[in-house]
C-alpha cells in the first residue's frame, strides 16, 4: 500500500538511504532539506521541502504543502540532527571539550534542530495521523553511551530529551492506530555528520544502508502492534523473520533499570 510519509533530514546521509528504500516501495516522499519556506518542488520523482525543522511555522507549513499535494499524509520520521563539527576536543585539541565551551548560540540551533524540530512536526502531523486511525511517527536517536559522554554536550542530552518524548508519545497515542518508534544505526555512521579528519578508514563506519529495511518495515502494516521501541538499524537482519528482528534488534524506548544502572555516577561521601 502506498504511503506519504515526510522525512526530515531526508536528503542526505542516514535521512537519504530511508527515502531511497521508501521510493523503491512505492511510497510517496516528501524529503525535508534546511532553508527556504517549506514548499514542494519536484526532483526525479522525488519531492523535496526546505524548510527550517526548528521553526514551528514551517513545520506547519510542511505538513500543510504534503496535504495540499497528496491528500494525505501518513507518517513522519523525524531524522534532522545537528552536531558540533567536532565532538571530541577543543580547537586545541588537549581535552575533551567541555559543556561551557559550547556558545549560546551553537546550543540553541543544536537544541532546537534535534528536540524542538521533532516536537513542532509531530504536533503538526500528530493529529491528522490520529483522525484517520493510522500512522507512524520515527525518530531518530542515538546511543546510551552517547548520551552520557563527555564532550557529548548538547547534541546527548538533546537526543535523551527525544528518547523521552518517543517513550512519552508512544503512551499518548496507544490505541489511536498511530505508534511511535525510535531507530538509531547502533554507532558512528558514515555521513557528514563525522568528519573526514576525524576518521582514518571510513569502512570502519555503518553503512547508511542499514537503515533501509528497519524503515521498510516501520512502515509496513507488519509493524502495527509495535510502539515505543527503539530499534538498531545495525542489528536487523534481511534474513531474519519479524520476531527474530524485534527480539535481537529492539528494546523498550527510554532507559531500562540496567541502562540506568550503568550510566549512573557514584556519589562522593560528603
């Protein structure tokens, strides 16, 4: 069955290798790029919109253009993500770079691009999704370890904020039709998100591709029971059946007591 489906963040990167695989189903794509007002263009069969993911009025206004062209509209994956250009040292590179090193300003585009940005599309699409009684909401997280690692700031606690709200609304719209997952590659990727200096051998990275068949089958009527997970794009297997897939690559969204556990700081006796 075809789809609309809006996937920010969708002409690059993990973003592009999600659109790709979603095309070649036959679903219709709308790609969300960064600048400009949020209009359609046509590119190869392939619609793009520019638009601001951090801006509420162009989210709106996304979601509007997708509805005014198709319909419908009937998922979102939420994959725009922002980082510093580096996120292990300072310029001088002695030390791992520190929370305030980091600018107002470069804490904001990245705070508003990772967590706002998710937030103002999903309350732009949520309640569409919810009137017709089906959907899909994905975001696109990232590790535990990187949230709670040195030097991560803001780009981990931005992505443990969206971890949260996938957990959150997941709980909100059960029983609507409407389920919302969390995917991550399952470590560093080959994108522009790492720069080139920043690794020797690049075949080293995740392959982009691994996120195809996971989005494949998110958006599939295979996955309508399945809600408030996140899943590993590195750990879902081709050739493995669905409940193998969900067992060996999924856990609940948010952080299990074990998680929690391990990330936790002992406290200094006073």
């Amino acid at each position: 069955m075809k789809r609309v489906v809006i996937v920010t963040g969708g002409t690059a990167g993990l973003g592009r290798a999600m659109v790709e695989a979603l095309l070649a189903d036959g679903h219709h794509v709308v790609a969300v790029g960064r600048s400009g007002p949020g209009e359609l263009r046509e590119t190869n069969g392939l619609l793009i919109a520019r638009g601001d993911v951090g801006d509420a009025a162009a989210c709106d206004a996304i979601v509007a253009n997708t509805l005014a062209h198709f319909g419908t509209v009937d998922a979102l994956v939420n994959n725009a993500g922002m980082n510093l250009p580096t996120a292990l040292n300072t310029a001088d590179g002695t030390r791992p770079r520190r929370f305030y090193d980091v600018s107002i300003e470069q804490w904001q585009s990245i705070w508003t691009t990772n967590t706002a940005g998710p937030f103002f599309m999903a309350r732009a699409v949520a309640p569409r999704l919810v009137a017709q009684g089906w959907g899909r909401i994905v975001n696109h997280v990232t590790n535990y370890r990187t949230m709670a690692r040195g030097g991560e700031h803001p780009y981990g606690p931005s992505k443990a904020a969206l971890e949260s709200m996938t957990t959150i609304w997941g709980k909100d719209l059960a029983g609507t039709g409407v389920t919302v997952n969390a995917i991550l590659p399952g470590g560093a990727a080959d994108t522009r998100m790492i720069a080139k200096e920043a690794v020797g051998d690049r075949s080293k990275l995740i392959p982009p591709s691994v996120m195809a068949p996971l989005i494949r089958f998110l958006l599939s009527d295979a996955s309508n029971d399945v809600s408030g997970r996140r899943f590993i794009g590195a750990l879902w297997k081709p050739d493995a059946s669905i409940q193998e897939n969900i067992t060996a690559s999924s856990t609940v969204s948010g952080w299990p007591e074990s998680v929690a556990t391990a990330v936790a700081v002992p406290r200094t006796p006073r």
